[in-house]
C-alpha cells in the first residue's frame, strides 16, 4: 500500500489556496492542480508499505503524539521545486517552520528509520503542493506567473493551529491520486 504522514488543513485555508491556484491557472494555464480535498501538508512521504510497517507506523504515531501538541503554522512563501528551470511542482509553504515541526519531522525520520522505511534523501521543507508540473514551462513565463500571486500570499495572512497529524493511503488513478485515511492522531 503506498501512503504518507501529513497535517491537514483546515477548510479555510483550503479555501484560501484554491483562490490562489485559480489566479495561478490564469497565466500558467497547463499545469496539473492539486484538487482542494488533496492539499495537505506533507511530513512524510513513506511509498509503497507492507500491512507489518503500516501497523509499526499506526505505532509510532500514537507515540509521538502524546509528546506533541499543538502549534502554529504560517504559509507566506511561494515556491518551485527543484528550481524554475526544471519546475515540478509548484508550492506554498513557510520561510522558518515552527520548532515544533521540525521535532515533529525529526521524530518521524528516526522511529520509521528503524522499522526499514528510508530516511528522506532531501532536507524538510514544510509546503503544501498546489501543482504538479509535467511539461517544462519556459522559466521567465514560470517566474512572472509567480510573481503575480507573490503578494497574494504574503497578504492574505495564511496562519492555522494544528490539530494533529494523519496516515493517508494514496492510490494512483488516472484522475490523480485518492487520499483516503488510515488514522488520525489528534494533539
């Protein structure tokens, strides 16, 4: 089964990145957009999973849980990874993630680590995927539709509390991915 820890958002702040990939879709328009009940905030990425790690993962994070508790995140940088010249996704996140976060991330890394789940080849980057990218982009029309909405987000005062963090399974389709739930852990 193929799945990944995350924080959801609330409905808000779902609401309020769907306006801002609506002003994106006016000059980027053939990019893959996220669907609104699939944005979330990515802690983990775990790929293809047995039912014993599944179990391990359930584990670990009741565990860590109950060391955590809630935090504030702000969402007031919009990026590309790896870069504009080779842009594949397009994303919002945060310029100095909450301590709390990163002890969270950090937490994740080291238990899952030990049941036989890779370490993450690249440093956290707390951010939200608004698109994916396909097809290269030319790199100045990237940067312009960017710059467009730049102040869009620093304006609209994206801050939410968490609540917890979240197990989903994501199964491909031809439509994009399925998310569906496979445990809640509140804070």
């Amino acid at each position: 089964m193929r799945a990944f820890i995350a924080i959801e958002l609330p409905l808000d702040i779902k609401n309020a990145l769907v306006k801002i990939q609506d002003k994106l879709k006016t000059t980027l328009p053939k990019i893959s957009w996220v669907k609104p009940a699939n944005l979330h905030l990515s802690l983990k990425f775990l790929g293809e999973i047995s039912l014993k790690q599944l179990k391990e993962t359930q584990q670990i994070i009741a565990e860590i849980i109950k060391t955590s508790s809630p935090f504030e995140i702000k969402l007031e940088t919009l990026g590309v990874f790896p870069n504009c010249r080779a842009a594949r996704i397009i994303w919002i996140g945060t310029n100095q993630p909450p301590r709390q976060l990163k002890q969270l991330v950090d937490q994740l890394e080291t238990k899952l680590l030990k049941i036989g789940l890779p370490e993450e080849q690249h440093p956290f980057r707390a951010h939200i995927t608004l698109s994916r990218i396909k097809n290269p982009l030319i790199p100045s029309d990237l940067e312009r539709g960017l710059d467009k909405v730049k102040n869009d987000c620093s304006d609209a005062n994206l801050k939410f509390n968490t609540r917890g963090i979240t197990l989903f399974q994501s199964v491909l389709g031809p439509g994009g991915p399925t998310y569906s739930i496979l445990k809640e852990a509140a804070f």
